[in-house]
C-alpha cells in the first residue's frame, strides 16, 4: 500500500556438482570400468540427485568401448513447465586398462577374443622394425 508496484527478480546460480554436469534438461556423468567389465558386463549404483540409488547394468555379452556414451532415459532433470516429464542421464564410459600384462594373460585373453585375420608384414630392405620405441604420452 502506498507503493508502486513492481516486478520481483529472482537469481539463480547453478551449483558445480562432484558427479554430474548439467546440460539443459539432461545431466552427464563419467563412469570409469576396468576392462573386464568392459569386455564381461557390470552393474554399478548411482546416486542421483534427488539422493535415490539407480543401478545401472550392462549385461553380459554388451560390450563397452573406451568413451562410449550411453544413456538412462527419464534420469534427467525435470523438463520446463512439464515436471513429471525428465531428460536423460547420459554416462560417459572411461575404460582403465592395465598398465602391462604377463605373457600367461596374454596367451588366455587371446584364446577367447574372435580371430581377426593377421595383417601381412612388408619385408624387405626398406623395412625397419621397431621393438620397443613406443613412448605413452598425451597431447595437450
């Protein structure tokens, strides 16, 4: 009373969060596996958001490949001016693979891969083989 009217404006700020980043109505999150959940299957537990657990599980046989995005439809965060309605959990798949292998693991792990054929070799003169010249490294 006694006041002009006016218009109320509320700030928002998104808060960082340790697990998921927020992309529209869809949220993303990294998962790292070992490669025999890679390769075998996995069922792993998330907590969301809202603090319910979702479990996760790629059956056996499904196969997944280093930085593989899959997603949970209905995982996300509630759409605009449709709140029963939910956008997708996206889960970015980092694979770990082991830093070195004996030769016993090796010989058993490919005794149960598919064959693939070999890859025929040039020789020759013009040919150098290198055994061990490879360096792990990243580009940045």
């Amino acid at each position: 009373p006694g006041m002009e009217p006016g218009d109320v404006v509320f700030v928002l700020v998104q808060a960082e969060h340790d697990v998921f980043q927020r992309k529209g109505a869809d949220l993303v999150m990294e998962k790292t596996i070992s490669l025999k959940d890679a390769l075998c299957g996995v069922k792993f537990a998330v907590k969301h958001l809202d603090e319910r657990t979702i479990v996760v599980n790629i059956p056996q046989g499904d196969v997944i490949k280093p930085n593989e995005l899959k997603f949970v439809a209905g995982e996300g965060m509630p759409l605009w001016k449709r709140p029963f309605e939910k956008g997708r959990l996206f889960i970015l798949f980092k694979v770990a693979f082991p830093s070195k292998m004996d030769a016993a693991a090796c010989k058993q792990l490919a005794s149960s891969l598919p064959k693939q054929a070999a890859e025929k070799i040039p020789t020759g003169e013009h040919v150098e083989e290198i055994d061990s010249g490879l360096v792990s490294t990243t580009i940045e």
